[in-house]
C-alpha cells in the first residue's frame, strides 16, 4: 500500500511536539520535491531576502528555526557567507538538510522545551514556517532573545492567521514596550508563486528587530 501523501492540511493539523515529529518523520524525504518545488515554495527565499537587506557584518552567526531540509539556508547562501547553524524538533528532515552541507552544526531541539544553547550565541536568527498553526506559540521568542547577542538582528516569519489566534502580535508589542527589542517592523511575505489550491494567496508577516543593545 502506499503512503499518503501529506500536505498542508497535515501540517496545519500538528498541535503537539509529538504530532509534529510524527508528521516529519514521514515527510522529510518528499518534503522538497512533494512540496516545496511544485508549489513554488518561495517564503525561505523571501526570509533570506529580508535578512540580506537588514543585516551588516555584525549579523552572525546565523540560527536557522526550523531549519527542516534546509530550504532558508539554500537561498541566506545566495547573500552572505555567514555560518549558519540549525535547528528543528524532526531529526528526520535535519537528516536531509545535512545532506545539503550547508549548516556548521544542526541541532534537534523542541522549542517548547529547554534549549542547550548559550546565551548571546547568534548575531542573527531567522525562521520561516515555524511560527505557524502548531505546538509552538510566541513564548518561544523569550527563549531566543536569551540566545542572541545584544543587537542581534531577527526575521521571524509567522503565519498570518497565528499571528493574532495565538498572540503573537501582543507578545512582541510587549517585548517593544519593555525595551528587549528595537527597530520593530513588519512585511506581508508570501508563501508561493506557482500554488493553485485554496492555499495558494496565504501569506506571513514577518516580524523584524533587534534584540536590545
């Protein structure tokens, strides 16, 4: 019998840790080519777009959230040559990033948990289809903040619908008001160019700032 194949209605369905390791264990090998490349998948092109235009020198390394097959990574290399580490909860879907050579280290970590990461370890950290409808809500941006470096540059791209289901707008007003973060702004960034579905006009916004100097 064959598998199913899997899609966004999956992904949009993942409300645990477990549920979302379930779904990329069967889903890392056909990710690329199932998904991403006949949906003309350009949101990780877009997130590195907007990194290159936000960041200087300082600007590194690079943290990839929910690095996955390392699609992110594929196009920040096409702007800068800053290292770049990943990490995702589907050790699965890092197996086939791995395969790309792209990261200096890959990390399977589950957000919702403890990260073994030192502080002020990343002048950068970018994420796109992490901050979706799923297990991890905006209390995982404290979590970063204390992995970055003071003045560290972020470009976190949530999905447009979570964006206000699950708080993130009043989480990082909040990290405004509270002085943690600087320079905020937001762009509309789409998800793809070629998709025809009910999907297909689904867009992100993507929060940009900097951590507190």
């Amino acid at each position: 019998m064959s598998k199913k194949k899997l899609g966004l209605d999956d992904a949009y369905a993942v409300e645990t840790p477990a549920d979302n390791i379930e779904l990329y264990r069967d889903w890392a090998e056909t990710y690329d080519s199932d998904f991403a490349a006949p949906r003309g998948y350009v949101y990780p092109a877009r997130i590195a777009a907007i990194y290159s235009q936000l960041a200087s020198a300082y600007h590194q390394p690079i943290l990839d959230v929910g690095a996955g097959t390392g699609l992110v990574a594929e196009a920040l290399t096409a702007h800068t040559s800053a290292p770049i580490d990943g990490i995702d909860i589907s050790q699965e879907m890092l197996d086939v990033s791995e395969t790309k050579g792209l990261y200096r280290q890959l990390v399977c970590a589950d957000l919702t948990g403890d990260l073994d990461i030192a502080s002020h370890s990343y002048g950068a950290i970018v994420s796109a289809g992490t901050f979706t409808l799923g297990h991890v809500g905006p209390e995982a941006l404290y979590k970063l903040l204390h992995i970055a470096k003071p003045g560290a540059l972020f470009v976190i791209g949530i999905n447009g619908v979570a964006f206000d289901k699950y708080g993130f707008g009043s989480t990082i007003a909040t990290l405004s008001a509270d002085g943690l973060i600087t320079d905020l702004n937001f762009y509309h960034t789409q998800y793809y160019d070629n998709a025809e579905d009910e999907h297909a006009g689904d867009q992100g916004l993507t929060a940009c700032f900097h951590t507190a100097s």
